[in-house]
C-alpha cells in the first residue's frame, strides 16, 4: 500500500517535533498556539526538516483508519449473494446490506464533524473507531439478517464519525504547504485504493473463509487501529464551545437520508416506487430548509460565507463528481467482465488489481504534479483527462479484447482520478484557519462518502432501465447488458468533462491562488 511507501512519508516534512507545545502547528496547544487563537495557520517553513518518526506514525494511524473505511464500501458487493442464501435474504433485500451502511455514513458525516470541532477530534475519532469495530464484530457473527442489518448500520455510523474527524486530525496535524498536499496524497491514495481492493479481497475472502471473514477483517483492523491511535494522537478542539446549530444538524441529516435512500433503492427498482418519490422530494426539501435555517443561525452549521468561497465549493464539486463517477465505472466494469465476458471472480480481481497498482504510483507522485503546475490546474487537467479515458471505454465489445481495454483506460484514469482527488483536498482546504479545519474537511470528506454512495445507483438506475428496454426490444442478455453498460460509460464521461469545463470557469479568478 502507498502508506507503506518510504519515499512517499519521506517526502512530507515537519517544521518541528509535535510534540513541542510551544509548536504553532500543533493542535494541542489551545493557549497559545494558532489554533487556540483561532487564527490562520503560519506559512510553512521554506526548507522544512523531515517528518519524525512519530509523525509518520500519526499519518499512519489516520491513514490506516481512512483506508479502513473505504473497504467497506465494496467489500461484501461480491459476497452478497453467499450472503444471502446464508442469512436467508431474498435478491431484493440484498441491497440493504449496501444501504443500510450507505445511510448513515452519508448523513451523518457533516454533523459528526461539527460535533469533532466542538468537543474535540480525538475523542470523537476514538469514539467511531469503536462503534466500527464492535459493529464489524456484530455483523460477522449475525445470525439473522435484522442482526447483520443493525450492524451495518451501526458501522456506517462509526464511518460517519471517523472520516470527518480523521480528515480533520490530519490538516491540523500537518501544516498549509507541501506537508499538508503528501498527507492528504496519501489520504486520498488509500481512499481510492480502498474501494478497489475491497472488491478484490471480498471475492478472495469470500471464496476460501467465506462471507463472514470480510467483516471479520474489517473488525481486527479496527481493533489494531484503535489499540494505537490512543498513544499517538492529542486532543484539538476549538477553545470555546458554540451552541451546536440543532435545526441545520436535524435537516442537513434529514435531507441526505432522504436522498440517499432515495438513490440507493431506485438503483433497484427504479424512480417510480412511490417511498422513492417521497423520500426524494422529502430529503431535497430538507436541504432547503437547511440552506434557509443557516442563513439566519448565529453559529451555523455550515458557514454559507465558506460556501460561497469560489475554492471551497469548486473544488467540493470536483472531489464529488470524480468519487460517483469512478466508483460507478467500477461497479459497471465489474459487470461489464462478469455478465458480458464471463470472466472469473479472480481474472476480474486481477484487473482491478492493475488499477490499483497505477492509483498508488498517482497518489505518491501528485504533489510533485501539484508543485510543477498549481493545484487549479491540475485539479481542471485531471478532470479533462478522466473524461477522455472514460469515453473510451464507450468502444468495450463482446470479445476477450475488451478486457485489455477496460484494465489499461480504468489503470490510467485512475492516474487523473487520484490527481483530482489532491488537488481538490488542497484547493478545499487551503487559506481556513485552524478553527474552520474540521468543518471544511467535513465538506471535503462529504463529497468523497457521498459521491461514492450515490455514483453507483444513480448509473446503476441508468444502465438498468436501458437494459431492460433492449431485451422488450429481443435483444438477448450479453448484447442488452452490454447496451446498459455502453450508455452508464458514456453519461459517465459527460458529467465529468462538464464538471471539469464549469470548475474551469469558477476557478478561473483564483490563477497563481492555488
């Protein structure tokens, strides 16, 4: 894994031992230092020293637990059908052991960082660490699907609380500048990564342990994360305690359960369910209402004068946009091999296994991209070059051909892919100071749980219904399947050209800002 890669750690830097309290970078010292100010952060050092050892190990406790979370995200996708027949769950009940984790780890994800900012990361991150772990441990030993359904949910919950918190724990741990773009390279590498070899080792699991070890997994890394995380990171909180904003937590978490749910279950039975109209309008509705409420709350939960910063709303848009499009084409590839070429659980791993040897080599080199061209840029290119390699898998076809298409456009716009995903964690967070970390990585953070929450059903929901036309039409299953996953593609590398065109022209002020 790209955590491990010495040249990768060896790159970030640090201007003193962190450890030092008189450290202005150090978001323990809340009396004097700049986040106990509520100041921006200081200017890196122009030469900094190397990052001590216990920084790298802080990186990779965050980065261990990122990682983490992100293998949840697909890991049971190729055991669900195991799953099923073992836990006694009908092929329409199934997508809740994606949804009832998609849920909460998607609308809880801004409140929870709220609350990190308020009472404090460390706890909170210790705290979902736990709920993870213990949830694993419940869903690996389920022995009805209610069980196993609570302990997803309860795992999307712990997801929810250390994604945002980590985030934060990380950009105030390591300072603006070159320290900051290595972390949040490495970050984003194994949330990348994550999703991918989730796929990967739930098939392996799966097929010698059997579907229980993938939970199983899951649990022992959260038991080994949350053995060493206590040693290693100190408390940071803002050193007053606002009045946490009740009515825009109440409906920001009300409107994207709604949304999601609404997504999540159309990608299986389509828009016309009227839970699925109702939670729609209902969950769009509350973000409204949300939009409202925040306008007019003294201590907001969302500042909107953030959101209106060209940096941070741009460049939330590209990290959502780039997460539900790369995960979408993943999930449409994995068909794509199974349904149309046949191919086996494990030629499939392989070729995802490519992808995931080119996403490591991206992460490590993206800040050295993001040093030679500025982060806007980068961030617009990478979008651009993601858009042309998705469009041509358009051209995928029924002969064996079209696996060696698919594993070389996936591998390289998994280059772009991982580009987009730095720059736009630097672009998002950089110029806020220490007091507004937590909030603006939870939008970053946001962006990524919900773009890969969202991106699957929607062109799953896409893919299907063109599907279906094609066989009313005689079409028979290789060639309609095919007709579904040739337009989800193709939607797919429209919406990110557009993205990438518009975050061009928003962006287009900030030239020599970032």
């Amino acid at each position: 894994m790209a955590i491990d890669s010495p040249s990768a750690l060896s790159d970030l830097s640090d201007p003193s031992d962190p450890s030092d309290p008189s450290d202005p970078s150090d978001p323990s010292d809340l009396s004097g230092s700049a986040a106990g100010r509520d100041t921006a952060p200081p200017a890196p050092d122009p030469a900094p020293a190397r990052l001590t050892g216990r920084a790298k190990l802080v990186l990779l406790v965050l980065c261990a637990a990122q990682f983490m979370v992100a293998l949840d995200f697909s890991i049971l996708n190729v055991a669900l059908p195991v799953l099923g027949r073992d836990l006694g769950m009908g092929q329409s009940d199934l997508q809740w052991a994606v949804t009832a984790f998609a849920l909460p780890s998607g609308g809880f994800l801004l409140f929870f960082g709220r609350v990190a900012d308020l009472y404090g990361r460390r706890k909170l991150f210790l705290t979902g660490l736990a709920l993870f772990t213990a949830a694993s441990l419940l869903a690996a030993l389920a022995w009805n699907p209610a069980v196993f359904l609570i302990g997803r949910a309860v795992q999307g919950l712990g997801a929810a609380v250390i994604v945002p918190t980590g985030m934060s724990l990380l950009t105030t741990t390591f300072a603006e500048g070159p320290q900051r773009e290595r972390a949040l390279s490495i970050s984003g590498t194994l949330m990348s990564l994550g999703f991918t070899i989730g796929m990967v080792l739930g098939g392996g699991l799966t097929d010698t342990l059997g579907w229980r070890s993938t939970m199983g997994l899951l649990a022992v890394a959260g038991a080994l994360v949350l053995a060493a995380a206590p040693a290693l990171l100190t408390e940071s909180r803002r050193p007053q305690r606002p009045r946490l904003d009740v009515p825009g937590a109440v409906t920001v978490t009300g409107g994207l359960l709604g949304v999601i749910y609404a997504l999540s279950t159309a990608a299986e039975r389509g828009f016309g369910g009227a839970d699925v109209i109702v939670a729609l309008v209902g969950g769009a509705l509350l973000l409204v209402a949300f939009a409202v409420v925040e306008s007019r709350a003294t201590e907001p939960l969302v500042s909107l004068p953030m959101l209106r910063r060209p940096t941070v709303a741009w460049g939330n848009l590209a990290g959502l946009t780039t997460f539900a499009m790369m995960s979408a084409i993943i999930f449409l590839l994995t068909l794509y091999l199974q349904e149309v070429l046949e191919l086996s659980s494990l030629v499939t791993g392989l070729v995802f296994g490519v992808q995931g040897v080119f996403s490591a080599v991206a992460g490590v080199v993206a800040p050295k991209v993001i040093g030679r061209f500025g982060a806007r840029r980068t961030l617009i290119g990478s979008l651009l070059i993601q858009a042309a390699l998705t469009a041509v898998m358009v051209g995928l076809g029924e002969n064996a051909a079209g696996a060696w298409l698919a594993m070389a456009a996936v591998s390289l716009a998994s280059f772009a892919h991982l580009w987009v995903i730095v720059s736009y964690g630097v672009i998002a967070t950089s110029g806020l100071p220490d007091h507004e970390q937590g909030l603006a990585t939870g939008l970053v953070t946001s962006s990524q749980q919900i773009g890969i929450t969202v991106g699957i059903p929607l062109l799953s929901a896409l893919a299907s219904a063109r599907m279906a036309s094609l066989r009313d039409g005689g079409a028979g299953y290789a060639a309609s399947t095919l007709g579904g996953i040739r337009l989800g593609i193709g939607a797919d590398a429209a919406v990110v050209a557009l993205i990438g065109v518009a975050v061009a022209f928003g962006l287009r002020g900030h030239r020599g800002r970032v």
